[in-house]
C-alpha cells in the first residue's frame, strides 16, 4: 500500500505547508487524496454499514469506524480471539469426520485466529493438527513430527500427506476383503444344486447325489455312499 495511504489512514489528511497560490499538481493531488481515500472506503460498503460511516469527515475517521463496526470494540474482540483460542486448544478430529472434512474445520480456526490478529507458529499449528487426530494415526504422526522436514512443510501440504494415506488400502482392509470372498465362495459351495439319481443297489434301488455347480453341467459322479463311486459318463450308465 502506497505510503501516503498508510499515512492518510493512520494520521488524517496530509498538510500542504504552503500558501494555496504555491501549491503544484503534485500538492493538489496530495491535499485531494484523504478525499478520493474516503470515497473508495464508502463504495466498497454495503447499504446498512455506509449508513453508519458517511457522517465520518476524514479518511482515518471512516476506516476506524468499520473497523470497530467489523470486530466490536477491544474488549468485544478479546473475547473473540478468546473463543477462537478455545476451538483451536481443543479442536479434535471427530468420529466419521474425512480428513477432508477436519482439515477444512482445523483450517478455518487457524484463519480465524489470523484475522483477529493472535498467529501461531507454523511448526507449533501442523503439531497440533498432528495432535487432534485419532489413535489410528499414531504410527504417521509419529513419524511427521520426528521428521527433520516438518517445519519446513506448510499446513496445506501436511493435510495433503494425510488425505493420499486415506486413499491407501490399509492391511486390516484387505484381510476384510479375503475374507470376504473366502465367506461368499463358501456361501456359493453352499448354495450348489444337489443332484440325484436313482441307482439298483443289491436288488433293491438307492438314491445317490452329487454337488453340482450348475444344472446344466450334468451327473459325471453321483456317491450312494462312503465306499462307492458311481461314474454316470462312462458308457454303462449312457
């Protein structure tokens, strides 16, 4: 921001030390400037805070009003940075919360803090965001603090670690799927068709069975029990 602006914003208009018949473009454009300052702040307001300021004479008067209308006065604002301290203290990842999800609610407190003026040290907020995870991220954490890298890492790209290890089929998973497919092979063995034939047997006839997977692939063996096999595609039973 120019230096003049700064000056206008934090001092009021700036003199010209001279008589008005002396004055240069350059001083008429200085002794204008508080003007065309204020002017700017008054378009960029809304219709009910303009409202409030267009009395205000000075550039300084206008600024400082806004922002007391924005952030409340001193003891409006402690109070404020006292409840965003509170979040960001005890802010913890919640149960059936994405990474996504708690890295955008960990971001916003720390850019809220920011805009209230209190900053915390970049090492000292990727610990804490380290720190609000669940026990099932020990092991990575561990690892992220004790790396010589973090304190040159940023927060966004600390999150971005966390949520490609999210993508990661984790060793639990994938035992979950065996076994899975082992229960849905056993459900399929159970669900097999089972196939009979009637059979003599010693003058008398016995009902033999078989497992078979589809309907349409046939008797090639039916059991009529433990000892004896009975071969239905060899050429004595076709």
């Amino acid at each position: 921001m120019d230096d003049e602006i700064m000056f206008i914003l934090s001092d009021g208009p700036i003199k010209i030390e001279k008589e008005r018949s002396e004055w240069t473009t350059d001083d008429k454009r200085r002794n204008n400037l508080d003007n065309h300052c204020r002017s700017h702040i008054f378009k960029s307001l809304d219709r009910n805070t303009f409202g409030k300021v267009r009395d205000c004479n000075t550039t300084k008067e206008a600024w400082e009003t806004v922002i007391q209308l924005l952030e409340g006065n001193e003891r409006t604002k402690e109070n404020k940075i006292l409840v965003a301290t509170q979040k960001f203290e005890n802010i913890k990842m919640r149960p059936g919360e994405t990474m996504k999800e708690f890295s955008d609610r960990f971001t916003s407190v720390v850019n809220e803090l920011s805009t209230l003026g209190k900053k915390y040290d970049k090492k000292e907020t990727i610990v804490k965001a380290l720190r609000s995870l669940p026990n099932v991220w020990d092991i990575k954490t561990i690892v992220m603090r004790e790396s010589n890298s973090l304190g040159k890492m940023k927060l966004h790209d600390v999150f971005e670690d966390l949520k490609s290890e999210c993508r990661k089929p984790r060793r639990d998973d994938r035992k979950q799927d065996d076994h899975n497919q082992r229960g849905e092979h056993q459900q399929s063995d159970e669900g097999k068709e089972i196939q009979k034939a009637l059979i003599a047997y010693n003058g008398g006839s016995l009902w033999a069975h078989t497992d078979s997977d589809s309907e349409n692939e046939g008797i090639s063996y039916l059991m009529a029990n433990k000892e004896e096999i009975f071969d239905f595609s060899c050429e004595e039973f076709t």
